[in-house]
C-alpha cells in the first residue's frame, strides 16, 4: 500500500507538471493572449493547490503510522510540495503576459 502511494504521488506530480507546461507553453508559443487561458490557469492552480494539500495530508499521515517508511513518504512530500511553486509561476506568467506591466 505504501510504494502504491508512493507510485501514485509521484505519478501525479508528473501529470501536473505536463499539464502546467503544456498551459504554459501554450498560451507562451500561440498567439492566445486571452482570458479563457488566463481563467483556465486559475482554475488549474486552485484545482492543483486541493490535489496536492489532500495528497500531502495523505503522505505525512502514513508517515506517522508506518515508522520504516517515514524517508521514503516525506522525500514524496517534498516532490509533491516543488509542484505548487511550480503551478503558481506559470499562472503569474501568464497573468503577466496578458497585463503587462505600464511604464
């Protein structure tokens, strides 16, 4: 159950990374300046931000039952915890893009 965990979590942070980068990309590599993505990215941060607090809650909560594979489950922790940054930089980026900065 553990390494099935383990596996799923960082599976997952795999899957939201590519989904960010391909929103990322996306919207960076067209000519789709709109509020559709910007919207879009919004949504897919707040979406991320639940997945992985619930996913986190999960690791750190086996961390405490299962003594022996405490390194393992808080080494996914920290995985799982690089994806948010990760997340909201391309959301300002891409807030960034659509409203630059004046001056």
């Amino acid at each position: 159950m553990i390494q099935q965990t383990i596996s799923t979590a960082k599976y997952y942070t795999l899957v939201n990374l590519i989904i960010c980068s391909i929103l990322f990309g996306l919207f960076n590599l067209t000519n789709l300046a709109s509020i559709l993505l910007l919207k879009l990215s919004i949504l897919f941060m707040v979406a991320t931000l639940a997945i992985n607090s619930f996913v986190i809650i999960h690791l750190v909560g086996l961390a405490f039952v299962h003594l022996k594979e405490r390194r393992k489950l808080i080494n996914t922790c920290g995985l799982v915890l690089l994806n948010i940054p990760f997340g909201m930089l391309c959301t300002y980026f891409t807030a960034y893009t659509i409203f630059p900065p004046k001056g």
